[in-house]
C-alpha cells in the first residue's frame, strides 16, 4: 500500500470530516454552556453509589 494512496482528495475528506466533528461537538459544548445545562455536579453519581450500595448490602431504601 502505497503512503498516499488515499491522495489529495482523501486528505480533503479525512481533515473535514474530523473538522465537521470537531466543530460540532464545540457547538453543542457551548450550547449547552449559555444555556447552564452541563450539569457537572457530582449528585448524580453519588445517588447512583448509593442505590448501588443498598442493593449489595441487601437493605431495603
């Protein structure tokens, strides 16, 4: 197989794809930034240890 085998048409595909993914997930990044829906906050997983937690040690919730 030859180094550029997918030639210069390739490359165009290859770097806009990866641009189109890229750019994409920075748009729905900063979406969801203006609208305060990252939801970073650590609650969530700790309820979900906690359910877990209760359901090894056989206690009822």
């Amino acid at each position: 197989m030859n180094l550029d085998s997918g030639g210069i048409y390739g490359a165009y595909l290859h770097y806009g794809l990866i641009l189109m993914m890229v750019g994409s997930a920075f748009i729905v990044f900063l979406y969801l930034l203006y609208k305060g829906r990252l939801d970073m906050d650590e609650e969530p997983k700790l309820q979900m240890m906690k359910i877990e937690e209760e359901e090894v040690d056989g206690r009822p919730r």
